[in-house]
C-alpha cells in the first residue's frame, strides 16, 4: 500500500509545485529578465500585467501538456503492472493446476503434471527454486525407500516399469537432471529414494543428494555425479561406467559389484626397518 501511495504523493506535489511556479513566480521573473536584457526601457503598468498574463498563459499551456504527457506515461506504467499482475495470477493457476495433477491417483496424470512443472520453470524463472523443490518431495514420496507399500506388491509391479523406474518418477528425475530449474549452488535433496534399476544413463546428476537411497542395479554410466553425496547409499551391481565422480561422497555407500568404480589405492605404509 505505501509503495503504491509513496510514488503518488510525489506527483501530485510536484505537479502542485509546478502549477504555483508556473502562476505565481514565473511569469513576473521572465517579464522582468526579459525587459532588463532586451527590452532596454520599462513597460507601463497596464503593459507589465498584459506581458505577465501572457507569459502565465503559455506556462500553463506548457504545463498542461507536460501533466498530460505525464498522465499518459503513468497509464501506460500502471498499464504494465497490470499486465505483470495478470500473467503472475496465470502463473499462479497453472502453479496450483500442476499441484493438483501431482496429487493425482492416475501414473499419466502426475507425468502430465511433472512436465508442466518443468514448462512453469521455463517461463517463470522466479519459480524456478519452488518447482525443483517440489519434483524432489514428489519422487521421495512416490518411490521411498524401504517402500510404505508391502515389498511383494511393489515388486509384482516393477516388470511394468520402463527404464526401471515408474513414468511420473523417471520424468521427475529426468526434468531434474536437465536443470532448467536448479538455482546455482542448490541440491536436489533424493534421500532414501527407491531407484532399484534406474537407466539413468547420461543424466546430469552434480550436486544431488542420494544418502541412504537404494540405486541396486542401477544404470549411471556416462552420468555427471561431480559433488553427488552416496552417504550409506546402496549401489550394488550398479554400473558406474564413464561417470564422472570428481568430489563425490561415497562415505558408507556399498559399492558390491559395481562395475566402472576405480580401486582405491591401498594405504601407504612405511617400510619395514633393516636388521
């Protein structure tokens, strides 16, 4: 309310200031600095009150158009905050449309959903933060680790996923590794996340969080995993082939049959001493 009332007030004082200026000090001060560098001789005081007066006329007229050019550039600002305010309330709809379609019982649904989350991203930048965010909380409730359903029923459903992964899931993460929407310095928080058998082959994956989640089987070679936390991760017979784990925390992860991980060097020990 003050921000819209602050610039108000300033104009409305300055055109009060520019008016009084205009009827009261201007014209007598051009009349007279006008007399006294050019006119040489003094005027009558009929005359001065007829050259005050039409100098007060064309100050006035010259301010009323500047008061309409001013009304008009106003208009045209209020114009465009209207706009801003109007696209902001779509933004915010489709925000809260794509909520609803996450929250959806039906697979293809909540993969509709992720993908408009990710074309939000796109087009409004500021939601960008929210949006990744919110494909994190998803894929940690739609695929947890141990699962909240009995483990028979999740693995009598598992030969129907494609790519290992069911397809509101793996959309989730695919749009996540394509980063249109992770801030500079941010990390997708996947913790204790199911990802049994994931063909996460290529994906961008510097900087997640995948401490206590279980990637048994999964396939992340060629991925980006630069600064990618595995703390107590479970990536048994993963395929770690060609990624790149510069500065990644593989603290407590088992690594049983991993393939593409390179053998740590044994410790240094000091040489036995010489009898």
């Amino acid at each position: 309310m003050r921000r819209t009332a602050l610039p108000a007030v300033v104009i409305t004082v300055g055109i009060g200031v520019l008016l009084g200026w205009c009827v009261a000090f201007a014209p007598a001060w051009i009349v007279r600095h006008d007399i006294g560098v050019h006119g040489g001789f003094q005027l009558s005081a009929a005359d001065r009150l007829k050259a005050v007066n039409d100098v007060r006329v064309v100050l006035l007229q010259g301010a009323a158009g500047l008061v309409a050019l001013g009304g008009i550039g106003l208009g045209a600002v209020l114009t465009l905050r209207q706009i801003r305010v109007s696209r902001e309330g779509q933004f915010i709809d489709l925000f809260a449309r794509a909520i609803e379609q996450l929250s959806s019982e039906q697979v293809s649904v909540r993969h509709g959903g992720v993908y408009a989350m990710e074309q939000i991203a796109d087009a409004a930048p500021h939601y960008r933060g929210h949006v990744a965010a919110l494909l994190a909380s998803f894929v940690r409730q739609q695929a947890p680790w141990p699962p909240t359903r009995p483990p028979g029923e999740v693995d009598a459903e598992r030969p129907r996923y494609t790519g290992g992964l069911r397809d509101d899931v793996g959309g989730a993460i695919a749009a996540l590794s394509r980063r249109s929407m992770i801030l500079p310095g941010d990390s997708i928080e996947l913790e204790k996340v199911d990802l049994r058998g994931a063909e996460l082959v290529d994906h961008d994956l510097s900087g997640f969080c995948f401490a206590g989640s279980n990637l048994n089987g999964a396939n992340l070679s060629g991925c980006d995993l630069s600064y990618t936390t595995f703390t107590d991760a479970s990536l048994k017979n993963a395929n770690l082939t060609g990624a790149t784990l510069t500065d990644a925390n593989l603290t407590g992860a088992d690594l049983t049959g991993a393939t593409g991980v390179g053998t740590p060097p044994a410790p240094h020990r000091a040489p036995a001493p010489q009898s």
